[in-house]
C-alpha cells in the first residue's frame, strides 16, 4: 500500500524542519551546496511574505516535495500573477501524483485569489520538465533571458 501524502502550508512552529528538507532538495535540484545562512534568511523573508505560499508534500515520516509559489501584480496583466520559483519531487516519489497534488494547490489558490495567470521557468538543462510541465497543464508561451552577475 502506498503511504498517504499530505500538503501543508509551512508552519512556523516547525520551521527548521522544514527548512533543513527545503534546503537540501534546492541543493540535490542544483547540484551544489548553497550557503545555508543566506539560504535561510531568504527562506525566513519569503514565508513571511503574504503574496507567497510554501507548501510541503509529506508523508507519515517526512517531507517527499515541496513548491514555492509567488504573486504580484504585472502591469502587462492588468493584474495579479503567480510565478512558481521551486518545485521538487524527491526521485523515490516522482511518477506517484504528489507533483499533481502540489499544483492543485496552487491552482486552488490562483482561483481563491483571482490570479491573471501561473508561469514557471525551468532550466534547459532539464529538458524532462517540459513534459512534465505540459502534462501538468502549462502551455509553453516565452523565453526568458538572463544575464548572470
């Protein structure tokens, strides 16, 4: 029998449980060791932003996916957009609905909240995420351009 999967909200109350699982599924995403300092002050600053939402997808023991969402309002929307920032599926859970069930949430939210629209943006290297994205209901519309500094 596959065990249960639950999505909450982070909770203060337990936040460095929470911030030690965030921090090293964003370290296995990128394939490095980030600072953990400047990690969790931006973790702690982005919680505590009301136009953001955290949610965790665990099962009985611990976390197995989290995703990060962020709102504001684009003027070339006319309105409030959302732009998910993180999406991690441990490996041992990918394939098994909990991505699905993370993005209900945010859909559920962006409904709750009038949102214009979602977007997400994800690595070339990660060529497999367009797929997923498209399954998951994304539509591939732009490109996006950066300058690393």
């Amino acid at each position: 029998m596959e065990p249960e999967i639950r999505i909450r909200k982070i909770k203060i109350k337990i936040k460095n449980q929470d911030l030690n699982f965030i921090y090293k599924s964003i370290c296995e995403l990128e394939k490095e060791i980030l600072d953990f300092e400047v990690f969790e002050t931006i973790f702690n600053e982005n919680i505590s932003n009301p136009k953001n939402l955290y949610l965790i997808a665990e099962n009985e023991n611990e976390g197995v996916g989290f995703i990060s969402f962020h709102t504001q309002n684009l003027l070339h929307h006319c309105g409030l957009v959302g732009e998910i920032q993180e999406f991690f599926v441990h490996q041992n859970y990918r394939g098994q609905g909990v991505g699905r069930l993370l993005i209900n949430e945010i859909l559920n939210f962006a409904e709750q909240n009038n949102l214009k629209s979602i977007e997400v943006t994800t690595n070339k290297k990660r060529v497999e995420n367009v797929a997923i994205y498209k399954n998951l209901g994304f539509a591939l519309s732009h490109n996006k351009f950066t300058i690393y500094r």
